[in-house]
C-alpha cells in the first residue's frame, strides 16, 4: 500500500461523511482529514475547505471520478 496523499478538497462535512462513507463500502482505503483546528477557530476551513480526503496514489483517480458524481447530484 502506497502512501497517503491528499487526492481532493472536501468542501464541508456533510462532503466528508458521504465521501466516507462511498469509501468504505468500496473497500478504497483513505483517510478524511479536517482542517479544523480549535487554536485557529476554524480558520484554516474558511481558507482552504473544510478539509481534504487523503488515499494511496493508485485510488486517485477512481476517488475524484466518485467526488465528481457526488457534486454532480
């Protein structure tokens, strides 16, 4: 398994839980990561999104084309 590299910008958590969840029944490994941070009040998310889904380099592709999908509707 390859390492973890950030594959796309989550927009919000509602993003993030469905993404997750898509993820998960598909077996694709990956990680959802926040940028929230409570030093900063959140502000890195007002910047940069609400965070960003991390994977192995080989599942990229197939991530964003489900992200697309997931705009998309």
């Amino acid at each position: 398994m390859g390492q973890y590299l950030k594959v796309a910008v989550i927009d919000n958590e509602i993003e993030a839980q469905i993404i997750k969840d898509i993820l998960l029944k598909q077996d694709i490994p990956h990680e959802v990561k926040s940028y929230h941070s409570t030093a900063f009040d959140g502000l890195f998310q007002l910047q940069n999104g609400w965070g960003a889904v991390m994977a192995p380099e080989e599942y990229h592709q197939e991530i964003r084309e489900i992200l697309s999908e997931l705009r998309k509707s």
